[in-house]
C-alpha cells in the first residue's frame, strides 16, 4: 500500500459515489495512506490518554480475528509488510476510538476507502516492540482505523457528526466496517494499526504516513496491536471478579470487558491505583506533598500528587510504598513495569502491614531480590497471595489481573484505611504536614 509495484491493482473506492462497478481495477491509483494537507492538531491539544482500549467491541471479534491471515508484518506480495492488522469483522460494526485525542484524519483514502486517524498522547512514555523488534519509549502515537464508512447504511443512514480536529475519547464511534464492494482492499474487514509517533514526526519522515503496507523502512514506527488486543479479549477467567469490583469502587477506569494490562502497567499506574484504594485525593497531602522527583512534574503530570503523597507515606516505619530507607530516588522511572515483588512491596508499604520473614514457600523464593523476599512472606501471611502454586515468579511484570486479584483481597481482608496527617513523613521536605 505504500510505494507499491506499479502493476498493483487496486479497488476504485468512492464511497457511495462511484456511478462505475465498485469492483472494476484501476491501476493509476497511488499506493494509500498518506498526504501533505496541515495538520490541525498541537501537541496534547486533546488532554492525554490513560490507555488503550480495543477498536470495537469484544462481542464483534469474529473468532479468527484475522482477516485473510494478514498479522502485523504480514507479506502481501509487492504490497510489502503491513503495518498493522486486518481484523475480521462483520459489515456495519461500529469501530470506536479506543483512545482519547485528536481525529486528525477522517476522509476518503485510495485503497482504505474510508480512514480515521486519532492522535494520541499518553503519560508517561512507554515502552513497545516496533517491527524491527527494537524497543521503543515515547509518548506519542497514531491510531489508524482502514476500510470504514461514516455512516450506518451504505450511502445513508445516522452519521457519526465528526470532523477532522474534533477530540474524542474511547468510547466515541469513528465509523462502521464498510461492505466488501466499497471496501478498498477485500471483504468486509477493520485494519488496525499503531505508529509510534505523533502526527507531525510521521508526516515529516514519511510520505505514506498511515498507510497500511510498508515503504522507506516504516515498519520501525510501528507496533503490533495484537497483544492489546489479546490482552482485552483474553483477561483471564479468574481476574474477571476481581477487575469488575475495582471498577464499581472507581478504583479502575474499565471493567473486564474493555480493559488491557499492555503497555501502561506501571509505576504511574499503580501509583494512582494505589492512592484511589487508600482515598488519598480525600487528604490534605494530596495536594501538599512535595515530589522528590526529578522527572515527575506537579504541574503537566496526571499522576504526579499520586506518587508524590505516597512517596511521602511513610508511618512510623520512614519506609513508603515508593522510597526506600536509602537517600531518596532521583528520578521515579513512571513508565517503569513493575514486577510481582515490587508491586507487593508497594501494597505491603501502603497499607502498613508489619513485616515478617517467613511464611511463604515458593521453590523460587531466592530468585526474588533479597530486599523484596520480606514483602512476599507478609503477602502470603496478610492472606494477598496464596502459595498454594509451587512458584511465584517473583521477577516477572505484574499483570493487570494479578494487580486487581491482590488489592481485591486486600480490600475485603483488611479494608481501605485513609491515612491521617501523622502517617505522612514530616521531614521539612516532604510539606505532606503543613496547613494540616
């Protein structure tokens, strides 16, 4: 789709205004996927994303997910590498945004008959695999929906009312899946891609910025959606109860059926997480803390009094959920991911639980670091983690589900204490006490 052989024939799209045989070829098409037109966003113009959600609802996911096999990096002959998804789906599927920001593209497109593009931008950065299987941190990203129309019917219908500049959020109705004679590129099917950049880097190191196949290296801009999008349609069975009591206590923003744990299950996260089960937005140190961060920004930062009140969270102890009894951190790391210790430490120290050594007897208890092996004891005797399994995994990135099985029980056990102004530090630099 992008610098395509020149003998590539493609489907001649209008839309609904095409007087000729939608399905007659005309190869004096170019390859889709990209223009020079301004752009009518500025950086974050929108607010900022807390994550990623799926394209469409997870009762539309056809069984096979994939259309005609084409996966993330797909070969489609001289079309190259596709850059994104081809999911099956069924005509007039609703496709949403999955993400707040900025529709920056919502028009006729050669080869995607109709395309949506969402500018997105999310604290902090993230990491992901781009297509050269490199990891890549930013903050930025593009969402690109393919083969979609903007209304219900055919040519007719209820319109989705958006134009290019207005905001969205996850929720909000981008198209419908198109039919198979108007659809640019094949049957009935939503292609799905992710590029990570914003709207003005991709527009200025490609000519095909949102096209769906491959040119000039593109691919190393590029993710592959399908682990969020497994990661929401595959939340385990046994998370599910778990996921969906958080939600119904405002402690998660999505319940289990619209929830992924890729990519922004981290430090900024838990912190936040954490501060909503302790009701810390109901204290005065909320909003008094200060940070001890170099790279959190009370100020820009959505999650900043989060971690700021609980860095500053110490009890009687002078240990907090997020700083150890060493000299403070410079930086906090947000986008850190969290393993299952660290995340244990974290709700052991938030809650003030008094540690013990001894209790659990997980034949990789060693493997944990030794700082952390205490957290996991007292898990497992404050009733949080069960050592029924003969391993814990200390080191692995704490999952979504796994988060809310542990606070899920730590709720019901032991219930949701609201720090008082004596369990915050009063080291004069933490000004967690003043105004008290």
């Amino acid at each position: 789709m992008m610098n395509a052989d020149p003998r590539l024939l493609w489907l001649l799209l209008l839309t609904g205004l095409c007087a000729c045989d939608p399905k007659v070829e005309d190869t004096a098409l170019p390859p889709f996927g990209g223009d020079e037109d301004p752009l009518p966003i500025t950086d974050d113009e929108c607010g900022y994303t807390s994550g990623f959600g799926p394209p469409m609802a997870v009762s539309d996911f056809e069984s096979g997910l994939y259309y005609n096999n084409r996966s993330f990096l797909a070969s489609s002959g001289s079309s190259g590498a596709h850059l994104g998804i081809d999911i099956d789906a069924a005509e007039g599927t609703p496709v949403r945004a999955g993400v707040s920001g900025q529709l920056i593209r919502h028009r006729s497109s050669d080869g995607y008959g109709f395309v949506a593009v969402v500018a997105a931008f999310m604290k902090p950065s993230t990491v992901w695999e781009n297509g050269n299987d490199d990891e890549t941190w930013t903050d930025s990203y593009l969402t690109i929906y393919g083969h979609i129309r903007g209304t219900t019917g055919l040519s007719s219908g209820d319109s989705t009312g958006l134009s290019e500049g207005d905001c969205v959020s996850p929720d909000t109705t981008l198209g419908w899946v198109q039919n198979d004679a108007y659809n640019g590129d094949g049957a009935e099917h939503l292609h799905y891609g992710i590029r990570l950049q914003s709207a003005s880097e991709a527009q200025g190191s490609s000519t095909y910025w949102y096209a769906g196949y491959e040119s000039d290296g593109a691919r190393q801009y590029y993710a592959d959606p399908i682990d969020l999008i497994n990661a929401t349609l595959y939340i385990e069975e046994w998370a599910t109860e778990s996921v969906d009591y958080l939600y119904d206590l405002g402690i998660l923003s999505s319940d289990s059926s619209g929830y992924t744990d890729q990519y922004t299950w981290n430090r900024a996260s838990v912190a936040a997480i954490i501060s909503r089960t302790l009701n810390l937005d109901t204290t005065e140190a909320y909003t008094l803390c200060a940070c001890p961060f170099g790279d959190v920004d009370v100020e820009e930062d959505w999650y900043a009094h989060d971690v700021c009140s609980l860095t500053w969270l110490t009890y009687s102890d002078e240990a907090s959920p997020f700083r150890n009894e060493a000299p403070n951190e410079i930086d906090f790391n947000p986008g850190h991911m969290l393993t299952r210790a660290e995340f244990l430490k974290v709700l052991v120290e938030a809650y003030d639980w008094s540690k013990v050594s001894s209790g659990a007897s997980f034949d990789d208890l060693e493997e944990a670091p030794e700082s952390l092996r205490n957290y996991i004891h007292t898990a497992v005797a404050m009733g949080i983690v069960s050592d029924d399994a003969s391993e814990f995994r200390p080191n692995e990135t704490v999952s979504m589900g796994e988060v809310a099985v542990m606070i899920h029980r730590a709720i019901e056990n032991h219930g949701r204490p609201t720090p008082d102004e004596t369990d915050f530090s009063d080291d004069p630099n933490s000004q967690c006490q003043g105004g008290w």
